[in-house]
C-alpha cells in the first residue's frame, strides 16, 4: 500500500465504504512510472484491467503525459496489445 501525498484528480481515485483507492488505471500508471514492479505484472495487469473494462480508451484519453511517461505508456500499451490509443502529451 502506498499513501498518495500529491494532489489526485476525481478520476484518480474511487471511494469504498469509509476509504479511497486509487483506480485501476492510476494504480498501473504509479506502478509504471516508478519501476516498482516487474514489466510482466505490468502487461499482465494492463491486459485483465482492459479486458475487464477497468480501464477503456476514455481513461487513457483523459490523460496527459510528460514525453518519458508517454514513452513508458505506449511501451505498456504495445506489449500488452492494445491498440488504437493515442497517448496525449503535455
């Protein structure tokens, strides 16, 4: 578990019972973007996440990256199979 410290968007984060947890997607992008975990658990992740509606081209689209988060997206996205998803950039 990881406490967020910086500031997370309503999109970030949902709300059980007395608690917030972060999505499924901002969950996998924290993960991503700081090498935390092994890029296989990653693909696997982003795969069940997709086929599982959790995370759709509307959350992706919602997003905006710097050019070496968008870089490390694209990367996840490619080896996950998914495809047809622009990454915007900042």
């Amino acid at each position: 578990m990881t406490l967020h410290k910086e500031h997370l968007e309503a999109r970030d984060f949902q709300r059980y019972s007395c608690f917030q947890v972060t999505t499924p997607l901002r969950t996998i992008l924290d993960l991503l973007f700081q090498d935390l975990v092994e890029q296989r658990f990653l693909k696997q992740a982003m795969q069940q996440a997709w086929d599982r509606g959790l995370v759709a081209k509307r959350h992706l689209d919602r997003e905006v990256f710097s050019d070496w988060q968008a870089a490390k997206v694209s990367w996840l996205l490619d080896m996950a199979g998914i495809k047809d998803v622009e990454i915007s950039k900042r």
